[in-house]
C-alpha cells in the first residue's frame, strides 16, 4: 500500500460509526440495532474506499487482512 491508501484508510475509520463497524467487540458488530459480521463491514469500507480514494477492488475478506497487516506494523 501506498501512503495515500493508508491516509484514505485513517480517515475512513477516523469517522466514530465507521470505527465502530469494523472494530467493534467480537464476531460481529452492531450497527443500527443489527449485528453485522466484521467482514462485512470491512466489505462496505472497501467499497468506499474504491469510490472515494480509486482503492482497488478489493472483499472485505481481503481488505480485513490488509487492515490486520497494517494494525501489526503500527
């Protein structure tokens, strides 16, 4: 990853509800009163990743190992 995929990546998850999604507590988190598995929710930050920064197309499956991949370098 570039730098600018991880700036697009912090300022995803700088937005509290979006930080909430892909890390919530356990399994699954809950979002709207709905709980939602954690892949799909880094499915949904990819997808707007791709549409606002040009991230490539990416699951969520991959996009949550990426994610891992960078919380263990910081």
């Amino acid at each position: 990853m570039i730098r600018q995929d991880y700036e697009a990546v912090v300022s995803y998850i700088e937005d509290p509800e979006n930080f909430r999604q892909v890390m919530g507590g356990g399994p699954k988190t809950k979002v709207g009163g709905k709980c939602m598995s954690k892949t799909k929710a880094f499915h949904i930050m990819a997808s707007h990743l791709k549409n606002v920064a040009g991230f490539p197309d990416v699951t969520g499956e991959e996009m949550k190992k990426r994610f891992e991949s960078l919380s263990v370098k910081v």
